[in-house]
C-alpha cells in the first residue's frame, strides 16, 4: 500500500511534449497554472496530470498511472522527443500546468 504516482520526463518544452501526446491521446485540456508547491499534490481525476517546464524540459506527474503504464506510448514518445533534436535553451523558465485528457 502508498501513494504510487508516474512521472514521465522529456528533453523538451511543453509545448512539444503536448502535441506529441494529443498525437497518441486526443486532445487535452489545460487547466491553468498550478503554484510549484502545489505540484505533487494529486490532481482530481483519473485522467488528470501535472506538468511542470524548466530550462526546455517538460515532467509529468501522473497519479494514476494512465500515461506512464502505457509501455507503446512512452517508447513512441521517447522516439519523438529525439527527432529533431536541439541545445536547450540558455534562459532558465519554469512553468507549472496542470492538465486533463479529454478523451479520443
């Protein structure tokens, strides 16, 4: 028994990492921005995560385990996130959002 949660982590911006996972998942749905202590407290929802950017690398916080249980979804993303590969950026921005799959 616990808390057991999935993060997934990209070597790209938020943005990227969206269009890449509406590829696969359908649209999702932005919640707004979450304060960063709020971070690891569990979203509502099944299929709801936090993401959070930093210096053009996006993490996802996934409670349930929707996304980071999918062993095709994740390989698929792997394999996309290395095309067309670029520095990261030099100005550090960190971002916090909190989103929900809408279904396909």
């Amino acid at each position: 028994m616990g808390l057991h949660e999935g993060i997934l982590a990209a070597a790209k911006p938020w943005p990227e990492v969206r269009a890449a996972l509406e590829k696969h998942c359908g649209t999702l749905q932005d919640q707004g921005t979450v304060a960063p202590e709020q971070w690891l407290d569990p979203p509502q929802g099944e299929d709801a995560f936090h993401v959070a950017s930093r210096d053009g690398r996006s993490y996802l916080l996934d409670p349930a385990m929707v996304l980071t249980t999918n062993p095709d979804l994740v390989v698929s993303l792997s394999g996309e996130s290395h095309r067309g590969a670029r520095p990261r950026p030099q100005a550090s921005e960190r971002k916090h959002h909190s989103a929900r799959g809408r279904g396909r």
